[in-house]
C-alpha cells in the first residue's frame, strides 16, 4: 500500500511538472480533490495581468468608448474596474503571487475624504522616501503625515440589503494607492489597494464605503462605530465581480499554498496540507 501511495505521488508530481516552475517536495500529502484544483488553477492564465472594466453613457461620450458598450451604474459612480496583478513571479520555492486593485470613475464630490493635492500616490510617496534615504544615508525621512490620509478613509465590506443610515460597516481599512482629479470633466479616478487574499466573497454583493468630510475622523476617533452615513457607498457592480471572481480565487490559493510551503522549507513536519480552493475563497453566486 505504501509503495503505490508513492508512485501516485510521482504520477502527480510528473504531471504538473510542466504546469508549474514550482518543485513540490515529494513527501506532500495530497488527496484527489487536490489534485484536481492544482491543475485547474494551473490551467487559468493570468500571465502579469487581469482585468477587467465597465462603464456609463456619460464616461463612453468623454473617452470615446463604444456607447454601446455602456452599462448604467450605481450613483455617483462612472465606471468601475478589478485588477489583479503579479508582483512576485513563480519561483522553484513558491508560485506566483498577486494583489487586487479597485478602479473607480467617480462623480466629482466635495466631500469625498481624499488628500487635498488634486492627484497622489500612496507607492510614490514610499518611493521618493526610500530614495531620500538611498541617497543621504539616512533612515528617518518622515513620511507618515502624508501617507495617513491614503488610508483608514475607506472600508471595504458587504453590500446591505436595505440602505440604512446606520449600518455598520465592518469590513477593513484599504489603501488608496493612487487618485487622480478631474480626469475627466466632472470625475475623478480613484485606485484602492487590496489583498486578494483578503477580498471579501462575492456572494453577497460587495461594496466599498469611502469616507465623507463632515463626518467623524476615523484616523483619530478609531473606537467610533462606522456608519453608513458617514460614507459614499460605491457598490461594484456585479458584472466586474463575476468576470474576475476565479482570477481572485487563484490568487487566493496560491498565496495559501505558498505559506504551506514556506512551512515545509522551515523544517516543520508534516505541516504541509493543501486546502481546496473552494475552502479558500469561494465563487458561489
């Protein structure tokens, strides 16, 4: 019995050989279903990029996009879009890993809580601050008053039935990673940052809830419960959910696996053991 469970490790290992650059240690306790979900996920290309967008009559007239191609959306918004994007390749160690970013064509607003600079990036910011340091040798540029207000001003959480002023909102904090004003007559781009590990399921609908002026500062008043009212509810529609739903798994699985793996390299025995993808994240509609 155990020289066959070892000839069917080797049978699966040949098999995804050619899948993945990356060299399962043979010792992997693996089931079926297992098996099977590392082929289909091998199966579904990603290659540095996926996405994935939609668009209003308004936005198509301004870019000159095929109007017959619009869609009506949710209010104030003008086009909505899901990336999910690598940023590290596969390796013999571990596979690939991406991030999932959140594009929004915004109705221009007053109120919406974004830096007051008519355009940002929270990475740029980052990187001029490591390049100060790169070039004076120094390693206490400050940075942190200019890059808290990319994030704790909008939340990421489920869509609520009913549209009540005091639903609470209870999902996490993203990263404003890039914004741009006026891109457009009368719009503005917003780009949040998000782990695709951590992307809430889609089931439900899923919404992102971007913070209002007049309301209570979230950054200082951290123990105040975070009410609808105090936010723009930006639902993304459910079209872009769909379409980039299994590109979300995968990434999903595969950031799972490579912790696996990373437990494994340290020494850990037996720590290996594989989820299903569904176990992971979920696709169900």
């Amino acid at each position: 019995m155990k020289n066959i469970k070892i000839i069917f490790i080797l049978i699966f290992l040949l098999s995804i050989k050619n899948l993945f650059a990356v060299k399962i240690p043979e010792d992997l306790d693996i089931t079926d279903s297992i098996k099977q979900d590392i082929e289909k996920i091998s199966k579904l290309k990603i290659d540095k990029k996926f996405s994935t967008f939609v668009y209003d009559t308004e936005f198509a007239k301004q870019a000159n996009l095929d109007i017959n191609k619009a869609v009506k959306l949710p209010e104030n918004m003008h086009g909505a879009g899901i990336s999910v994007v690598e940023y590290k390749p596969e390796t013999e160690k571990r596979f690939a890993e991406y991030d999932c970013k959140i594009h929004f064509i915004l109705k221009n607003k007053d109120d919406y809580w974004l830096p007051k600079d008519s355009y940002g990036s929270w990475f740029d910011v980052r990187n001029i601050r490591d390049g100060v340091e790169e070039l004076t040798g120094a390693d206490n540029a400050q940075y942190g008053h200019i890059v808290q207000d990319y994030s704790m001003r909008s939340f990421i959480d489920k869509s609520f039935k009913q549209s009540l002023p005091n639903n609470q909102i209870m999902g996490g904090s993203l990263i404003l990673s890039k914004y741009l004003k006026n891109i457009y007559s009368d719009m503005t781009y917003v780009e949040y940052y998000q782990s695709c590990a951590f992307f809430p399921e889609i089931d439900k609908g899923i919404s992102v809830w971007l913070e209002k002026t007049h309301g209570p500062n979230f950054k200082i008043q951290t123990a105040t419960p975070l009410f609808s009212k105090f936010f723009y509810e930006l639902k993304i529609p459910n079209k872009i959910l769909l379409n980039s739903c299994k590109y979300i798994q995968k990434s999903a699985a595969l950031r799972d696996w490579n912790l696996a793996l990373q437990m494994s390299d340290s020494g850990i025995p037996n720590s290996i053991r594989l989820k299903k993808v569904k176990d992971i994240y979920n696709c169900k509609q």
